[in-house]
C-alpha cells in the first residue's frame, strides 16, 4: 500500500482495498470513450448513451478521457462531466467516478437488472 492508503486504512471507514485503490490510478477499464475535441453536448450525449443504453449484467468500469485543462485554454470537460456523474451517482447508475490522471473521469457503473 502506498502511504496514503496506509493512512486511510486507519480511520475506521476505510477498508485497505477501499483505501489503494482510492490511493492508486486504476486504468483496467471495460472501455474508453474518447472525447477529446468535444464540445460540452456532444460530450455529454456520449455519456449519457454510456449510463443508459449499455446493457450489463455486472459493474462495469468505463474511462471518459479528454484533455487535461491547459493555461488560458477556457473550461473543460471536467465539470460538465463530473455534474453529470455526481447525478448519475445519486440516482443509482454510478457506483463511483474519481478524476484520471490523464485527463477525463474513470467511472464504476452499477450492474443494470436485464
């Protein structure tokens, strides 16, 4: 484990794989969409198809990459993105999604019943 997992794995909360792989980049993704060069709606219509259209008997982990925020290039991807996902959390579609490190979002998505 890293150091901060080793830290998170004291309080209480935490369980140790909890805690590395909060710790860790995890980029064994089912699938990557691409949405480099996206505006803010296409972007989100990708994801949206992404959330709703896939059917999955099982937690599938999905990494929607773009590029990261460069000096006076405007808003990115990133809070449209992350808006939309925070949502899809709290409505059951998402499990999880943390920021990549490479630019985008790496998402959990909950198994859908068939």
């Amino acid at each position: 484990f890293s150091y901060f997992a080793q830290r998170l794995i004291n309080l209480p909360f935490f369980e140790p794989d909890d805690a590395n792989a909060l710790s860790t980049e995890n980029l064994d993704v089912s699938q990557v969409f691409d949405l480099n060069g996206k505006g803010a709606v296409e972007a989100l219509a990708v994801l949206e198809a992404a959330l709703h259209e896939q059917r999955r008997s099982e937690e599938v982990k999905l990494w929607f990459r773009f590029d990261p925020p460069t000096p006076g290039g405007g808003e990115t991807l990133f809070q449209p993105v992350g808006r939309r996902l925070r949502d899809a959390i709290k409505h059951g579609h998402a499990v999880r999604a943390m920021p990549a490190q490479g630019g985008g979002w790496i998402v959990r998505l909950s198994a859908k019943v068939r």
